[in-house]
C-alpha cells in the first residue's frame, strides 16, 4: 500500500515555510484559521487569470500582511497603483461581510515571480488556460513540459490531467514525465500545484511537479 504525500506538506520546516505565519491566544485559533481560509479563496478567485503563483498571510495584533507573488505584477497594481487600492478596498468590503478576524491595517505587497516556467503553480494555470481555450490536451502536456524543461533550472517535470479528456463521456487520467521526481528525498526542491479547468462537459483535474535539484544547509533555497 503506498503512503502518498503532499509534496509541499512532506518538506514543512526543512525547506517550505508555512503560508499562513501568526500566533493565536487562546480562544482566537479557530476565527483566525476561519479568516485564512475564506480570505485565501476569496483571493484565488478574484486573481484568477493574473497567473498567481502564492498567497501567503502574516499578521500580528494591529495589522494584516498579504503577500501575492505573480508573474504579471503590473496587471494587478494597475496604473498608478489604482488595481492594489480597489483589491484592498475589496478585501476590506469581504472581511466586512462575513465578519472575520482581522485587524484593521490590512497590507498587500506583490511580488514578481522571476522565472514562471519553473513554477509549478504558473506552469498549472497555463495549462488550464490552454484547456479552456479547447487545444487538444495531448499537444498542451507536451508543449508545457518542454517549455519547462527548456528551463536551465529544472532537473524534472510531471504533468498529470484527470476528466473527461477531450469530452468524453468517460472519464480517464494522463501524464507526461520528463526528467526526475524524486518524492521522497527530504532535501529535494520539489514545486507542487493543483488547478481545476472548466470545460463544457466537466471539470479537469491538472497536478504540477517541477524538480529544481537538492538543497543543502550551505546552499541559499530557492
């Protein structure tokens, strides 16, 4: 019987941090946990299609930190900064309606994502775009692994799709695989993603790995 893992859970305090970085007082777990949890889908879907590869929240007593890294910065800052101003004012309206625990200062910094090919969340988000558009799923697989295999950092990719592929009425499961994903090695930088496409029959299930080769203590993570 396997013991399969989160790729990104199985390598907690040795190479990934958590996204979520507070401490709570008794009796406050529960609504801040609540508040992540809502706020994070609020946010998933309205930055859909701005190809968002993280959202990760600290907070302290006063004030609220939300950090989006995204390989399209300018498309969410807007001219002037005009798209964080009304992404906050949005935020703040969400948080209003269903009364969550949050302090009142609310922060947002965005980030770049300097290099999209070698992320596995970016790599996700292209796929389902290029699926949503109706391109035949087996030229997506393809094309997407090798763009991410021209990638000077990546030792390994794994694509896999689940549905009805194609619109059939049977729903079945395909992958491509090019280099090595070594799942179990601790130390090994191992990216992973899930994203859902929408197509007229169904919904399809797309998983991303990207292998960027071992990390030890003398090396800088990545």
């Amino acid at each position: 019987m396997t013991h399969t893992v989160h790729p990104f859970a199985h390598r907690l305090g040795i190479l990934r941090d958590w996204r979520s970085r507070w401490f709570a007082k008794r009796g406050t777990y529960q609504e801040f946990l609540r508040s992540d949890v809502l706020l994070r889908e609020f946010l998933e879907k309205r930055l859909k299609g701005f190809y968002v590869s993280s959202i990760e929240m600290e907070r302290n007593e006063k004030s609220l930190k939300i950090l989006v890294a995204t390989s399209r910065p300018g498309l969410i800052i807007g001219r002037g900064g005009e798209g964080s101003e009304k992404l906050k004012a949005d935020i703040m309206k969400f948080v209003k309606k269903h009364s969550l625990a949050v302090p009142g200062d609310v922060k947002i910094e965005i980030s770049e994502v300097r290099s999209p090919e070698s992320n596995a969340a970016i790599v996700a988000h292209m796929v389902a775009e290029g699926l949503e558009k109706r391109m035949p799923f087996r030229r997506i697989l393809k094309q997407t692994a090798d763009k991410v295999m021209a990638n000077r950092d990546v030792l390994g990719v794994r694509i896999a799709l689940a549905g009805r592929l194609g619109g059939a009425d049977m729903a079945r499961h395909e992958e491509i695989k090019k280099g090595r994903i070594p799942l179990q090695t601790f130390r090994a930088d191992i990216d992973f993603a899930k994203a859902r496409a929408l197509i007229p029959q169904d919904e399809l299930g797309i998983k991303v790995w990207i292998y960027k080769g071992e990390v030890f203590e003398d090396m800088p993570t990545k």
